[in-house]
C-alpha cells in the first residue's frame, strides 16, 4: 500500500572530489618550484545554518498537503544542521510516508526535548494508533496532552483509541476538546461521527457527517458514512443525495449494506442488483454482498 523511503541526506561531493584529486599526487611528481609553494590547506565542511521559520512553514505545509517529495527535498537540505525542528519533521515524513517503524524511532528521540517532547509524544502516540497499539498509543497520547494541552492532533487521536477501547466517555471527551480547539475540522467531525455510528446513534452521526461534508467535500469517509447514517435510519432516497454517474455504482451498495443491515432485505438485494448493472466491470462488490443476503434469505448462492 505505502513503501518505506529512507531520508536523502546530503552528501558532500566537494570534499569527496578534493580527496580525490589529492589522492592523485605523489611525491615524486612535484616539480622544486611547486614544493616550495606553501601546502594548500584541506578543504573544511561549511556548516549547514538552522533551517529558518519560513523554511519550517513550508515543510509544514507541504507535509500538510500531501506533497511529501517537496518536503523530502527540504528536509534533506536542512538535515545536516542537526536542528531537532528538522529532526521532527522527518519523522512526520516517515509517518505520512508509512514507514511506521522509522517513525516511532524519530518521535521517541524527541520525547525529553524541553520544547519539542509535547509533539514528539504527540507523533509517537499517532503512529503507535496506525499500528494497531491501542494501549501504548493512550500513554503516549495523554502524555503529550498533559504537555501542552492544545494539540488538536493529539486529542482527535486520543477520541479514536477511545472508540477502539469503547470508552464512549474518554471518547465524547477527547472530541469535544478538540472541536473546542478546531471547530471547523472536518476530519474531527468525521470521526466524531463515526464514533457514533459504533454507538448506533444515527441522527448524531448525520449532523458530524453532513457538517463535515460541508466543510470539505472531497473527504471521502464522510461522503461515504453520511449515506451509511441515512440509509440506517430508513431514509434511502435521502442517502443518494449528492450521487453522480460516475458513483452511482458504489452508493447502491453502500446503501445497500445498511439496508441488509437493518433486514430490509429486499430494498437490500434490489440495490446490490441495480449496482452490479450499472457497472460495466464485475461489480465483486454487489456481487459478495448479495450472495451474504442470499444466505440470510436461504436462497442458493449464484455464480459469479
């Protein structure tokens, strides 16, 4: 799904050519006039400078947006400063990048740094969550919250070990606290949302979900719950609201699950049929969904 990338460090081609070059006198060569020249001295690294704010910002943003071979590019430029900014920002790579392992070794670096432990604890607790360890990612999670308690990332994470561990309290808390901080975070709401759809609290979960969708209607979990949270309270028509052509396919089928979800099962197996029409490839989707739905009804399975 994601490979692991290695950081590019710089590498200093000057100092390698110079080696080089002077690898290549011998003694014996020198002419008189040459030797009583003065010896040239060796060449000397310059120090990288700290990376500047601006410089930090953009790494930000390109980490932000997705744009990891920009942020890749700048951090590999700025590496050799030893700047414990930069040092952070390469384990945020590793962790957009899915190199998990790599990740939590960068973050758990930084956990004693005075100013930066809050969100190296923060990134670490982050990463433990994408790695199925629920229990570590608490500790690391409320560690960085008693730190500084305005990470936003820190406290919507901290809401989704809540509702893998069903601790609905810890879960409303951690949600609330940072919709406080960000109210018009749609990935929060999201995941508020889904949080209550674990619960079965549909009608909840459609206001998170529409609001979120409201926000940014490229989020694709949203899009995809929303049509989940209407079509479980019975209202199917209202869950294809916003379906086009081209997605028309797959939101049978969503809809259609949450119908055989609620044992609506012929709604359930008109959708899945419709779905399988519509696309003009095997819809293996439909077709799955719809052999489950023939064995609630005790009909024979068909053949793909």
């Amino acid at each position: 799904m994601i490979f692991k990338e290695r950081l590019r460090y710089p590498v200093r081609l000057t100092i390698l050519a110079a080696s080089a070059i002077l690898s290549c006198i011998t003694p014996g060569a020198a002419t008189p006039a040459l030797a009583a020249k003065k010896p040239v001295p060796a060449l000397v690294a310059l120090p990288v400078a700290p990376p500047t704010p601006e410089t930090l910002a953009m790494i930000d943003a390109a980490l932000r947006e997705g744009r990891l071979d920009a942020a890749r590019e700048a951090i590999g430029r700025s590496w050799a400063s030893g700047s414990t900014e930069v040092q952070l920002r390469g384990a945020e790579l590793a962790l957009a990048s899915g190199s998990l392992a790599e990740a939590a070794d960068g973050f758990g670096q930084l956990i004693d740094d005075p100013l930066l432990g809050a969100r190296a604890a923060q990134g670490l607790g982050v990463t433990q969550l994408r790695q199925g360890k629920t229990s570590d990612a608490v500790k690391s999670l409320d560690a960085a919250l008693a730190r500084d308690p305005t990470l936003v990332r820190a406290w919507n994470a901290r809401g989704v070990a809540a509702d893998r561990l069903q601790d609905w309290p810890a879960s409303d808390n951690a949600y609330d606290k940072a919709l406080a901080l960000a109210p018009d975070a749609a990935d929060i709401l999201s995941n508020r949302g889904y949080s209550q759809m674990l619960r079965q609290h549909f009608s909840a979960a459609e206001t998170d979900f529409a609001r979120a969708v409201m926000l940014d209607p490229k989020l694709p979990a949203a899009r995809t719950n929303l049509r989940i949270a209407r079509a479980m309270q019975g209202r199917y028509e209202e869950a294809f609201q916003g379906a086009t052509k081209l997605t028309l396919a797959d939101d049978l089928n969503t809809v259609g699950y949450a119908a055989m979800a609620r044992g609506d099962l012929a709604v359930a197996e008109a959708y899945f049929n419709r779905a399988m029409s519509l696309n003009p490839n095997f819809d293996r989707a439909a077709w799955a969904n719809l052999q489950y739905l023939k064995s609630l009804q005790g009909k024979p399975a068909g053949d793909p």
